[in-house]
C-alpha cells in the first residue's frame, strides 16, 4: 500500500533531519536536492560541482546512513 508522495516526502524529510549530525552542510544540502526529484546532473550543476562529486558524495552519505539503496528511497526506509 503507498502512502502517496506526499506523505512519503515528509517520512524522508523526518529521517533526514535525524540524520543533520551525521551529514556536513553539503551532504545536507545534496539530501534536500535529492527530495525534492532533482537529478544528478540537477544537483551538480545547482551546487557547482561536477556529477562524480556528487555520486561520491551521494556514496558517503549512504555510507554515513548505514544504508546501501539510493538516497531518497533509503531516507524512506529509514523514515518507515
């Protein structure tokens, strides 16, 4: 059963802010680009910083999170 999106984004956003002493300010800021949809290449261009940065970073995040899916999916997961 889904939850719908919106409910969805808010579980993501609650793991997200437990998680703010885990991650520094961009790691932080890369989570939020995540939930609101936007890509790789969004968020590379958005932060200036070139697309493996940001899959490197997306990489210790997940890493920092103990979790191993993609970002937003795992946020959920953790929110859950």
């Amino acid at each position: 059963m889904s939850l719908g999106p919106e409910l969805e984004r808010s579980k993501a956003a609650a793991a997200l802010i437990a998680a703010i002493p885990f991650l520094n300010p961009t790691e932080l800021r890369i989570c939020l680009l995540v939930l609101e949809g936007r890509t790789t290449a969004e968020i590379a261009s958005i932060l200036e910083l070139s697309i493996r940065t940001i899959r490197n970073r997306g990489l210790v995040i997940r890493k920092k999170l103990g979790v191993r899916s993609k970002l937003a999916v795992a946020l959920m997961k953790i929110a859950g």
